[in-house]
C-alpha cells in the first residue's frame, strides 16, 4: 500500500479458521448438541503473530456484540478451540482436515494468504463454509460458493493507492513486494489496475535480514512511483534502510498504515507521508466503532488495524448460524448478499463473487506531545474500491 510519486502500501494478510464440531445426524447438516464447535485457527506464533493477536481480540469483542453479551446462538454455546497455524500453509491445511474429519461444517480464518488459499479448496472439495480473514489475496475472492472473506483484498488497497497518481498517464511504477503469494498478489493487482503506466516487480525473499541491495535497486529504478506491499515484523528495517539509501528524498511518500506497534518504524518521514488505511479506530463514525472502542478504552486499549476484522469475523458467523443453523446451502444463501453494519462502516458481501465491499481511509500521522497520531483526511467509499466482479470457479 502509495508530479513523482513513491507509493508505498503495507498490506498484511492473515487468519483464522473457525470450525464447527457440533454432533452431526448421519444425513444432516444440522446440529443437533447443544453447542457449535468451532475451531479458530490464527497465527498465534510467528511473523504475523501481533495480527493474530489483534485478530483473536477483534473476534471475541465481535462476539460480544454479535451475540448480545450471551455468547449464544439460536439457544446454542460456542465451543470455540483455538489453533497456532504459525503462517504456515501445511500446518494450517492439517488442522482444516482435521476438524473436517471431526465433522465440522464451518471454516473460519487463517493468517496469511497462503494459507487461505489452501483451505478455500478444501472447503468446496468437502462442501464446508469458509469465512477467511483478513488474508489479502485475491484469489479467495471468487474461489468457489464456498468461500467468504471477512477482510479486504488486495486490489482494494491498489484501488485507494491509485488516486494518488492523479489523471496523469505513462509513469513509471515500481512495486517493491515479498516474495509471497500477498507480495505478487500485489504486483499482479497494481500491473492490472495501474492501466496506462509501466509497472515492474523488485521481490524481496522472506528470509532476508539485509535490505540494502533491493533499496539500492528501487533508487536506481528512478521510479515516479514506488508501492511497497509488505507483511510481518522486518518492516521496520525495510522502512529504514530505504530512507538510508536516499529512496524518499525529493519524492513523495504514499503507504499503508499497518498497526500502531510499527509507526515509529517510518522515523522522521511519518509527518510527510500519505498514507492509505483500511481502519483507523478514529475513521469511523457509527454506533459498532463507538462500542468497540469504548470496549477496549476499559482496558487502556484502542482497536488496532485487524481488529475489525475478526470483529466482522464474529458479525459473520453469528448471522450464517442464526439463519442457516449448521445447513451449509443456507448458511451460503443468508451471507450472500448480505448488508451490515461494520466497526469500518456499512459493508456489504457481493452475492456474485464474494468479494466484501467496504470503505477505505486516507490518513495522516501528527507528531502530537512526541507521539505519532492517526489524523483521518478522506474516504473512498465502498464504491471507489469495489474490485471488479470474477466468475464464481466453483
């Protein structure tokens, strides 16, 4: 997440995979215990660890409100069993066949987009709901009737960035991206949606601890614009060494805000940066926002940048259960379509593809008594960042 432009967009994809274990009558997919089992699978451990957290926290709050303070559905209790995925594809893919071999009729997170897009395949091969998190990649959007999303993707966040370039035509773009599955997804997003200018990939391996070459190549590219999608805990110094390497001088800066732990990370460019968000607690103004942040002010908290997500997570799964009751076929049909009320706003889930609809924010950071402050400065709206509609595969 980004005259001459350096667009920089920190992205992060992520989680959790919730499961239901209810008791199954043999050609039923209705429970019939006196509880949902669900299994939430998230990364509690690993690069992406402090998004878990945030996850985890946004998920029960959800919870809390989506369930009236009773933790029950249509008379039901939610076991909940919570499972580290580590970001790990193959860990994540072992604990979704397991529950499914338990017989669980609901998936729910994971956090990374590589991991999701292993279990959406699952999901339609055992005819099981999917409700993915925050993980940001494209192709779950789409991917079969199966799979739902809760977070936004990535040609959302390209969307919000391509403002910045303005009506000009013929720049050249650089995106400087991980070596994942989120990092081409963005490259392939921006290539796709940047129409008209000439984009090229600088990818950086995961397990690299020195930033200095792929800085000094993003300088040398003399780009107009550089959008830098980044997940997980090297950010900081991948943030420090390209202002080492002189990448921000004469230039300005457009990035994603991640969550509040990394904005020192920017060092003394964060005034002068534009920055695109998908939540800012102070953002939005509705009674789900109001009561999520009053709820975390009475721990010396405020929400952070996935908390809303798994917050919608929960909004989620308690109106599939309320109106489908465990019958996967109608638990699909009451998603589809449908509108709501969100920490972000009003968000919507598009019947055609899946894709969830929602706003986006333009911030700015302020040095406020010697701390960095989120000042929002615009909105583009559910309509501005709407990706384009893909055939259903399955």
């Amino acid at each position: 997440m980004r005259h001459r432009f350096t667009t920089v967009v920190l992205g992060a994809a992520l989680f959790m995979l919730l499961a239901g274990t209810a008791t199954v009558a043999a050609r039923s997919q209705h429970a019939t215990a006196s509880s949902y089992k669900i299994g939430f699978i998230y990364p509690r451990t690993g690069v992406l660890g402090a998004y878990g957290a945030e996850e985890i926290q946004g998920f029960k709050l959800g919870l809390q409100y989506a369930t009236k303070g009773t933790g029950k559905v249509n008379g039901k209790t939610l076991d909940i069993t919570y499972v580290d995925d580590k970001g790990d594809a193959a860990t994540g893919v072992t604990a979704a066949k397991d529950l499914i071999g338990q017989g669980t009729k609901i998936l729910m997170g994971t956090g990374s987009s590589g991991v999701a897009v292993q279990i959406a395949p699952l999901a339609a091969q055992n005819q099981v709901l999917y409700i993915s998190g925050p993980a940001a990649a494209d192709a779950i959007t789409g991917i079969n009737k199966y799979t739902f999303r809760a977070g936004r993707q990535t040609i959302q966040d390209v969307l919000a960035a391509k403002s910045y370039l303005g009506k000009a035509a013929g720049k050249k773009v650089v995106v400087f991206d991980q070596d994942s599955v989120f990092g081409h997804g963005n490259y392939a997003a921006v290539k796709a949606f940047f129409s008209g200018h000439n984009v090229t990939e600088i990818s950086v391996p995961l397990s690299a601890t020195d930033f200095t070459p792929f800085a000094q190549q993003a300088k040398n590219a003399n780009p107009d614009l550089i959008f830098i999608a980044w997940a997980g805990t090297t950010g900081g110094a991948m943030f420090k060494t390209l202002d080492q390497q002189g990448v921000y001088a004469g230039t300005q800066v457009v990035t994603g805000l991640a969550e509040r732990a990394t904005w020192s990370a920017f060092g003394d460019p964060a005034t002068k940066i534009n920055f695109l968000s998908h939540y800012v607690y102070s953002a939005p103004n509705n009674k789900v926002n109001t009561w999520l942040t009053a709820q975390m002010r009475k721990r010396n908290q405020v929400p952070d940048l996935f908390t809303p997500d798994g917050f919608v997570q929960a909004q989620l799964l308690v109106h599939a259960l309320e109106k489908g009751d465990y019958d996967v076929d109608k638990m699909i049909s009451s998603l589809e379509g449908y509108k709501f009320l969100a920490p972000k706003g009003f968000q919507a889930i598009r019947p055609q593809d899946h894709a969830m609809l929602q706003p986006m924010f333009r911030v700015k950071l302020v040095n406020k008594n010697g701390r960095l402050a989120a000042v929002v400065t615009g909105t583009a709206s559910t309509y501005d960042t709407a990706p384009p509609i893909v055939p259903m595969k399955g």
